[in-house]
C-alpha cells in the first residue's frame, strides 16, 4: 500500500433544506454557511509513487512539475501577465486542449486576517449546473460553437512557499464518488448567485495528497466537466491538519488559478 496516515476531514451532515453560503460577511444573524459539519478519520495516501498514472479524466485530478516565474503572487498584474500563460500552456502540455482560457486566481493564506483562507470543507467548487453557466457568462460573446465541444473547469493549484506542511490539500478520487455524495450548496456573491457541492461522508472515497510539495509543483484538480460518458467530471478536495507537521513549517501561502479547457 502507499504511504498513508489517517487524518481529520470536514464533511457535511444531511439537511431538511439547500445548503447557503456566503463569499462576504453574512447578514445579520445568519451564519457564513447555513450547514451542519462532522470531522470524519479518513486514510489519505501519498500519491507521488503513482503520480505518473494518475489521470484528469480518471481519478479527477495530477500532480505535475510545473515551474513559474511569477515570482511576487500578491501583486495581480503580475500575476496576470505572467502567471495567466504559464497556466494556459501548462494545461494544453497536460491535456492536449486546443483552448484554455485562465479565468481568475486566487490566494490563500493561514494568517487568520488574511482576506481568503484554506477551506476546511470538503467540495467541489462547481456542479453539473453552475458550471456550464459559468462558462456561457465568461465566452458572453457568441458560446455556441464553443459550448458544443467538451470542455471542463480545471483548477491549477501551488503552494507559493515550500515544504508544505501548513493545510496540505487532500483529494479525493472521483472513481469514489457517488452521486448522492455530493450536496448542491447556493453560493452567494455580491453580485450573483452561484452553486458549488459539498461532500458527504461516504467509507468508500479514496484520499490522496502530495506530501512537502515546493512551488515548482502543482496540482491539477477537474471542477466540472460537460462529458457525462466516462471521464471524472468532480475532483473533491479540502485543506487538512497534517498530523506531526514540522514545528518550524512555513505557515500555508497557495496560490489556484482557473481555467476553462475547451477539447
């Protein structure tokens, strides 16, 4: 067996109503995010001794070399300018795509004022609804003919500082999954309202990371794909504690990008 550990994982418990989360602070009197949560003991393995066979299309997600000259990843310009192609180019090598079109980035941060955090709670960050509306609004132009191709949601996620001890992040293996698994959960924005699933509890998922990933590497996770015949179309996954981390590990400082992947 690979090298694994049993860690903690934040799943969500069963509803009598739609999950709601917000983006921004809530309403007065109405919590962040209208669930109820359970940490669950999960074996997670190691995945670099099989990192060459691991599939997006497959289990939902890859580990790759994957070097960057961005350099400061707080100053989005650069980011942007830099950071946007290195991505793209990254996912035609990858996936063989004739498309990729870098939507937006994020950085995350364990410093409790930092603006966006690790996310505890397992998920998906699109469903099978909100992720071809996301798609529409981004092409907004004339989507047809590019909607009629199969396309996917595929994020780009790094650390920006290295070994990375500090929220690792956990994946889930999409051959694991089952439908019901997952939770349509409405994400509201200041501007809209999105979707996004979280995940059940289930003894059947399979859990994997990278342990002490540098910069230099990067995790390629699915988000939504439109092909429903086969391929992984949903890659979980959620930041974890890892258990007997360094006492001196560089607090967690990541950086994801998204990309759509037109085939």
């Amino acid at each position: 067996m690979l090298g694994a550990m049993n860690i903690e994982l934040r799943h969500v418990l069963p509803g009598a109503g739609k999950p709601l989360a917000y983006t921004f602070g809530p309403p007065p009197g109405e919590p962040e995010i209208s669930a109820e949560f359970e940490m669950r003991t999960v074996e997670v393995r190691d995945l670099r001794p099989i990192a060459d066979r691991l599939s997006l299309d497959r289990e939902g997600f890859q580990f790759v070399e994957g070097p960057t000259r961005v350099g400061d990843f707080d100053d989005g310009e650069r980011v942007r300018r830099t950071g946007y192609p290195e991505v793209a180019e990254l996912l035609r090598q990858v996936t063989g795509a004739a498309r990729v079109l870098v939507f937006d980035h994020t950085v995350r941060r364990s410093d409790p004022a930092a603006p966006r955090r690790p996310v505890y709670n397992a998920h998906v960050d699109f469903t099978a609804e909100s992720g071809p509306r996301r798609v529409r609004e981004l092409l907004r132009g004339d989507p047809a003919e590019l909607m009629r191709r199969r396309h996917a949601i595929v994020n780009v996620w790094r650390p920006i500082v290295g070994p990375l001890h500090d929220a690792p992040l956990a994946l889930a293996d999409a051959t694991s999954i089952a439908p019901g698994d997952l939770v349509p959960t409405d994400l509201v924005y200041a501007d809209r309202v999105g979707e996004y699933y979280l995940l059940k509890y289930n003894p059947s998922h399979r859990w994997y990371y990278a342990p002490a990933m540098q910069a230099r590497e990067a995790l390629l996770l699915k988000n939504y794909d439109s092909a429903t015949d086969g391929p992984a179309r949903f890659s979980p996954h959620a930041a974890f504690d890892e258990p007997g981390r360094p006492a001196d590990a560089p607090a967690r400082a990541s950086i994801e990008f998204r990309a759509v992947v037109f085939h």
